[in-house]
C-alpha cells in the first residue's frame, strides 16, 4: 500500500492537467480519453470503465487497463439491477469494495464479458457536477485488497472534475447549436423575404400601414431608437428589417438577437461578448451581438422578456456607446443602431417593476404600432399575393391566388395569429389544393386551434328583420342577401371598388353590387365610409 500512496502523492502534482483538460477540451472523445490517460498515472487497476446515463441505463463509452476490450467498451448495465451502482449516483459519493463483499447485493457488472478473479477490488465514482449526474467511473483490479481510503478520495475528486468537463462541453454543444440556428434563421428570413421585407408594407392598402411606413421611412434616415409594438405574428421583424434597408446603413451587417429565446446565463455573453476562462465552457474570446453589429442595427427582438438584472448594463451601453464584454476589463466602443420590438405592455412591466422606466423612455424615442391584421381586413388580397410569392420562393409552387370566395372566408376570421398564422393558412391551403385557385373550403382555420370569431365591426344599420328573431321563422332570399352585403361591406368599411373592396370579396362586378344594393334598399352607404385623412 505505500507503494501505492507514494504514487498518488507523485500523480496528484498533475492535477493541475486535468483542471485544464476539464477547461478546454472541446471534444467529449479526447476528454475522455486523456482524463483515462491521467488516471493510469495516479491508480493502479486492471480496468477503468466510463459508463454515461443514457435512458435509463449505463453505457460504457471509454475504457483503459490490461482487461479492456471490445466488448467492455460496449457494454450497458440496467441500473436497477446494481445496487452499489445506484448508491453512488444517489449519494453523490464514491465508494471503494471487493467482490466477496456482499453487503451490497449486486451481481457482477461485467458478467459475460470479463472473468475476473473472484474477491477482486472495485470503486464506483459517481461522475456529477450541479445538479446534473452524468454517470460513473468504476475500476477494477484482480488483486483482492481494497483500495485505500486516500486513493478514493482523490478519485472522487477526479470523478468530479471529469463531471465538470462533461457539463462544460455540454454547454459549449448548446452554445455552438445557438450560433448556427441564428444564421440558419436569418438565412431563412433572407430567402423568405426575398430582399424585399419593405415591399409588404409599401403595397398595403390601409391608411394606418401607409401612414406606418412614411413614418418608418421618415426615422429610418436618422440613428434614432425605434421601439416597434404590437401583436404577436404582426410581423414586428419585418418592419425592424425595412427600416434597416432604408437607412444609410443598410450595407452594414442587421444582427439580432431574441431576448426570449436565449437562457438567462447566457443572455450577457451573447449582447456584450466573452473572454476566454471568463465562465465554464468560454474556451475562446467570443464577439458577442453589439460587436456584430459594428457599423450597422441591432434589433433586441421580445425586448421586453429581457431580465432586470441585465437591463442596467443594456442601458449603461446605450448611454455610453460602450461596454465590456464578460470576464473582461477592457472598454469595446461599439457603433450600433438600436431598434427594439416586444409585444408586451411595457407601460404594464414598468408597473409591475419588471422593466426599467430609464430603459422604456432609452428606446422608445420614436415607437411604431404595428396594428394586428383584424384593424387592416381591406390589404388581404395584397397580403395574401404578398406571402404566396414568398412562399413560391421557398416550394417553387407558382401561380397560386385566392378565390374571392376564398378572400371572403379569410375576412371573416379573427387572426389571433395575425400575420404569421396568415402565412401559416395560405400555406396549408397551397398543399391541400391542386390547382392554383385557393377557395374558400381551402381554408379550414378551426385547425390552428382558434375559432371564427365575427369582427369588430362599425354597426351597421338594419338588423336582421323581425322574423329572424322568431324560432322557426324563415327568412326570404332577399333578407339573407341583404344581411350578407351588409356584413361584407362592414367588413370592407364601404369599400365596394378595386381589390379588398365589396365586389371582390363577393365575386361581383362593382356595378352588379351597386344595383343589387339599391334593389334591396341599402343606399346609405356613407355610414360606412372611412374618412382616408383620419
């Protein structure tokens, strides 16, 4: 035994090659490897096995020693089944016997694969770090002496360390599967928009989008911050991209960042970048958004799901223009325009302490409300020719329109999804038709889990005649055609001409409406009119 002890005295001095390798080793495989490899140095054995948790069961996935094989690099144990092995993971402790010590239960875990020596030596180390378990490291030897006390505990410690390089690696695969899902996703919305993000704002219909994009096109040419509110699915990054195309930064790089779909812990390193060692898993000095965004627009999109305690640092590099990344101590000057988009009330969160009041007032310097698709129904023909020409971009599915049965069908529903559930129904719509003409029993919207619900309309005149209201009354033909133009030009707020207008809607010529409309007697139609200028 002193033999021993005075080997581990001596393998321990290169510790400190395991707390680097726990650091900086990217690959799992050359983890693993190399910490075995330090193993041998400090502990003698015949077999070191690394088995991970893998539904449910142990899986072997390195091995070391004069006993290791093929078959032991293989091998998987079902937990329930050893006793000592689940002992460990549940103290959390490592634990050193030998075979004939039957206190423990279990059978032998290399049964069929190995013969070892009966009384032989064992250790079982659990591999943990946090809150995480990550499996066990056990070792074998023939020799019948257990292994001491001294030599445990630094296996353990070791078991630790390994745990450590596991999470850290861990962690660096979610960061990197981070990385590549934002430039997937803007290479996505590149395709998708086809490079002209501003060209469903330009070709709208209503006066509040028109009015929405002389405004934008106004602050686009200054630095100013724009905060861009609305609904979700309005199409919130649309607008932040159209206003980065007109301003005079438009050749710069437009970087975003979803404040939503970031952890917490990681949310600081991803806005202000990190140095090298600053945490577990910063192998590299990383750029982190604002860097990126050098010389061109940052969006923070869901700006308002942001944590308070990161909103202070957001707001001193607001202010200064500067900031340091983590785990460093040098000031970045960074040259970035800001546009920010939530759909949450922030006037709401300032209440409710949940966002800072300096921080509303940083961003909100020019805000833009983009309206939900149920206060603009008259631009859903050009929405629809809109997103059915990206989508052909994306399918090669050309030639595809919508029916005016179709548009009417489309403008007798909520869209509490607004934009993107639009897109979502035009493009189910193209996969359930075979031709290129969507009508109205193309649209199915009870499956995107929301029900028909009739719009917030101005009140029209003329309810439905008397004998409506009676239980088993009849309506004659002319009565249900009344009601029928009068809830569509409710719709249309007395549009009956061009695209949108009444006549499209119903499948009529405009001149065919209007007479139809004098014969059953709905000749006010100033009551519907909305005045362009308000």
């Amino acid at each position: 035994m002193s033999d021993e002890l005075s080997g581990l005295t001596e393998g321990a001095k290169d510790a400190r090659d395991l707390v680097e390798l726990a650091t900086t080793e990217d690959s799992v495989e050359e983890l693993l490897r190399r910490g075995l490899d330090w193993l041998t140095r400090v502990v003698r054995f015949d077999l070191a096995t690394l088995f991970l948790l893998r539904d449910g069961k142990l899986v072997s996935v390195a091995a070391r020693g004069p006993l290791a094989n093929a078959k032991v690099r293989h091998h998987a144990l079902a937990l329930s089944e050893f006793p000592s092995l689940k002992q460990a993971l549940e103290t959390r402790r490592a634990r050193a016997f030998t075979e004939e010590d039957h206190s423990h239960g279990d059978g032998d875990p290399f049964d069929g694969v190995l013969d070892l020596p009966a009384g032989h030596a064992c250790m079982v180390v659990p591999l943990c770090a946090g809150e995480r378990t990550y499996g066990v490291l056990t070792l074998d030897r023939a020799e019948c002496e257990t292994y001491p006390q001294p030599v445990v505990d630094l296996v353990e410690v070791y078991g630790q360390m390994l745990a450590t390089a596991l999470q850290a690696a861990e962690q660096r695969a979610a960061f990197e599967q981070l990385h590549r899902q934002d430039h997937e996703h803007a290479k996505l919305l590149e395709a998708q928009l086809g490079g002209d993000s501003e060209g469903i704002l330009e070709t709208s219909l209503s006066p509040m989008m028109r009015d929405l994009a002389r405004r934008a096109r106004q602050v686009a040419e200054t630095d100013t911050p724009v905060l861009i509110t609305g609904e979700t699915g309005t199409g919130k990054e649309r607008l932040a991209r159209a206003i980065h195309r007109w301003s005079s930064r438009a050749d710069q790089p437009f970087v975003t960042l979803n404040c939503a779909a970031i952890p917490a812990g990681l949310l600081e390193s991803e806005l202000f970048g990190h140095v090298k060692g600053a945490f577990t898993g910063a192998t590299r000095d990383r750029a982190g958004r604002f860097q990126m965004a050098h010389g061109g627009t940052l969006l923070l999109d869901e700006v308002g799901e942001l944590p308070v305690e990161l909103q202070a640092k957001l707001l001193r590099a607001l202010q200064e223009k500067a900031f340091e990344p983590v785990g460093s101590d040098k000031t970045v000057r960074s040259d970035v325009r800001i546009l920010a988009a939530t759909h949450v009330d922030l006037q709401k969160a300032i209440a409710e302490k949940r966002f800072r009041e300096d921080l509303y007032y940083r961003l909100s310097v020019f805000p833009l409300r983009l309206p939900p698709l149920r206060e603009r129904r008259e631009d859903l023909p050009q929405l629809c020719t809109f997103l059915l020409e990206e989508q052909a971009r994306r399918t090669g599915r050309r030639g595809m329109r919508v029916s005016p049965a179709g548009l009417g069908r489309l403008a007798s529903y909520e869209w509490p999804g607004n934009l993107r559930e639009l897109a979502n129904a035009l493009e189910r719509a193209t996969i359930l038709t075979r031709g290129t003409e969507l009508g109205a029993t193309a649209f199915d919207m009870g499956t995107s889990g929301s029900v028909p619900v009739p719009p917030q309309a101005p009140q029209v005149e003329a309810a439905a005649p008397e004998a409506a209201m009676k239980p088993g009354a009849v309506l004659t033909l002319a009565a249900v055609q009344r009601e029928h133009i009068l809830r569509v030009l409710s719709l249309t707020r007395g549009r009956v001409y061009g695209p949108g207008g009444a006549a499209a809607l119903l499948g009529l010529k405009p001149s065919t409406l209007q007479s139809r409309m004098k014969k059953l007697g709905i000749a006010r139609l100033e009551q519907f009119v909305v005045d362009e200028a308000s």
